[in-house]
C-alpha cells in the first residue's frame, strides 16, 4: 500500500459499539476516508451499510489485538482510533504497530494504561508518530480545566478534580470494553499523589457531594483514574485527588471494595467477572443529569486558590466528539510526534473544539 494510500484512511477499532459507530459517524461527515474494523462481520456491516455520515465505509473483520496490530503494520493507515477496552493489554501493541509514521488515539482513562503508553515517547517521537490516550470525557474534561486554571501561573501545592460524567444508557448488553474498565478500577485500588509520588488511597475515599453550576448536585468519591495522572502533568502540583461520581459513594458498598478488589485481582477470577459483567443486560435511560462536568480546585502556596468547571452534555457523546476531532487533527499532521494526554497534545480549548463551555473564576 503506498503512502498516498496511508494519508487516507482512519481505521475505527471495535467500530460495532456506542462509540465506535458515533466516532466512524462524525470522521465521515468530515469526508474523511474511514475504515469499520470489528470482530462480528454482520454487526460491521448493519454500521457500515449504515444511512448517513459514515454510511458505505471499507469492513475488516478482525478478532484480537495482535491480528489488529499485524494488518495496521502491514497496511498502514494514517490513524488508528481504538475504542476495543481492555487498554492495558491492547494500546501499546496497537500503538507500537502504527510506528512509523502513523498516529494513534484511544479512550483509556485507567493508571494502568496510560502511564504503559507514555512508556513509547521516545519511539513514537523518533518514529514521527503522535499517539494520544485518553481521548475521551474521561481525562480531557478535568485535565483541560486544570490546565486552563495553571495558564501562566507558578505550580501549585495542591488539586482536587471531580469527574461528573452524565450519561444515557442504550438498551443492550454492557460489552466487554466498559466491563474491564470497571474490574481495572476495582483491581487497581485507590490511587493519589503525594509529595509528588503517586501511592496507595482508600478506594472511594473522601466522597462528597457536589452542588453543580446549574443547580443540581451528584456525590463523587476517589478513583484511581487517568485524570490523577493527567492532572499531575498539568499542573505540576505534588499533591493531587481524583473523585469520580461514578465510584460507588454508598458506605456499605465503599467497605466491600477492598475486599472485592483483591478477589478480582486473581487472573481467573477477573477473566470471569469481565465475561459475566459484559453480558449484562441494560435497559434504556435517559442521563441522570442535564450535563456532564469536569470540576477543579487549585491552591497555590500563597494560599490563592482557583476553581473551574468544564460543562458537556451527554458524557458518551462528548466522548465521541473529543475522539474525532483529535482523530481529525492528527490526520492533518497538527501534532508533534510523542506521546500526550488530549490537552496536551492540541491544549485545553481542544474540549471547546468538542463542545465543552468553561466556568472559570
């Protein structure tokens, strides 16, 4: 395949699921050369065959990470955008296979993960390869707030950020992909910085509720999430939290965490739960709030402090909006070769590029 070829196409993987589809639909409403990679050949056809934007699309039936990252070395695609889960196994075997010269974007949001990947910044970046993680409500909606309230100013000593993701539910089954995402958070426990060290938390600790800027309120607890990673590289600060509303908050069900976190942390135990978990029957929602938030407080040693909200609509959507416009840019060649975050990559008004509105004081 030639060059020419490679600049123009974006191969959308796991592109049979909520996001995929939503992704390979905003990419080809742009016109863009979009390619449907997915495990189940009638499913990529129903969403290839699709009516609208990314209706029509080129289908390849694929059915693991390495045969995904054998054919990405072959044929080269400009940008591959994952949204198969399971980051921490399959990124860097994705990743590494785009090199050189191609560009990658996923959706990780997990400590395990996304620091695996920043491990390939010296090869993308000698490579000519840009590969972003955590392109998603999950890091970018905290990290762009926390990098909007550092613009010019010195380190801070300390910040606390808040993800209130507000999303509906599809009738269907819950996946494989968001089934790992929720048995990684159980396994990896709580997380925090530190005196600039990242070390062991309590797994839903310091739950609080959270009056929202358009009157309604959620109650978050800790994560041991990305957006702790990300907002460390923002900010510089060496003490850092992470609160997620969708960490379990009930005390009841805080106490268990531990315990179940150590149960799932036995390979086969995880396996199974992931495989019972994916099957899971959802009903159809509507989202349990107006909007999705991205919330930060930064204080400095001075004592000054700043807060800042990021407001999006449905958390999935914005999800898909952040994933094609960095998809997008990166086809476009608008990114230096390394490994980022999302806002570090293209800056925090990339989440304005998405459809986010900031509420800075």
């Amino acid at each position: 395949m030639t060059q020419d070829a490679r600049a123009g196409e974006l191969w959308i993987l796991g592109a049979t699921g909520r996001t995929g589809r939503a992704v390979a639909g905003r990419l080809g409403a742009r016109g863009l050369n979009v390619v449907l990679v997915g495990r189940d050949r009638e499913r990529l056809s129903a969403a290839g065959a699709a009516p609208g934007p990314g209706g029509g699309a080129r289908l390849l039936v694929m059915d693991s990470a390495d045969q995904i990252a054998r054919e990405i070395a072959l044929r080269k695609p400009a940008v591959v955008v994952n949204t198969i889960g399971g980051y921490a196994g399959s990124a860097a075997v994705i990743a590494r296979a785009c090199m050189p010269g191609g560009h990658y974007v996923d959706l990780a949001a997990d400590l395990v993960a996304v620091p695996r990947l920043f491990g390939l910044h010296q090869n993308a970046v000698k490579a000519g390869s840009t590969l972003v993680t955590g392109a998603g409500f999950g890091v970018l909606a905290t990290e762009a707030v926390v990098a909007k309230l550092c613009e010019g100013r010195p380190a801070p000593d300390s910040v606390r950020v808040d993800a209130v993701a507000s999303v509906a539910t599809e009738a269907g089954v819950m996946g494989a992909a968001f089934a790992a995402s929720i048995v990684d958070v159980l396994t990896t426990r709580g997380r925090r910085y530190r005196d600039g060290r990242l070390v062991k938390a309590r797994l839903g600790a310091g739950p609080q509720r959270l009056s929202l800027p358009d009157g309604q309120s959620a109650t978050s607890a800790g994560v041991p999430s990305a957006e702790l990673y990300a907002a460390h590289a923002a900010s510089g600060a060496p003490s850092v939290t992470v609160t997620s509303a969708l960490a379990p908050a009930a005390p009841v069900v805080r106490a268990m965490l531990p315990l179940l976190g150590a149960v799932l942390s036995v390979p086969p135990l995880r396996r199974l739960a992931v495989r019972r978990l994916a099957r899971t029957a959802l009903k159809a929602a509507p989202r349990p709030r107006r909007h999705s938030w991205g919330h930060a407080v930064i204080v400095w040693a001075d004592g000054t402090s700043r807060e800042g909200w990021l407001r999006a609509g449905d958390g999935m959507d914005f999800t898909a909006d952040v994933a094609a416009e960095v998809a997008a840019r990166l086809a476009k060649g608008k990114a230096e070769p390394g490994v980022y975050t999302p806002a570090a990559a293209f800056g925090p008004d990339l989440a304005k590029a998405a459809g986010a509105t900031f509420i800075l004081d």
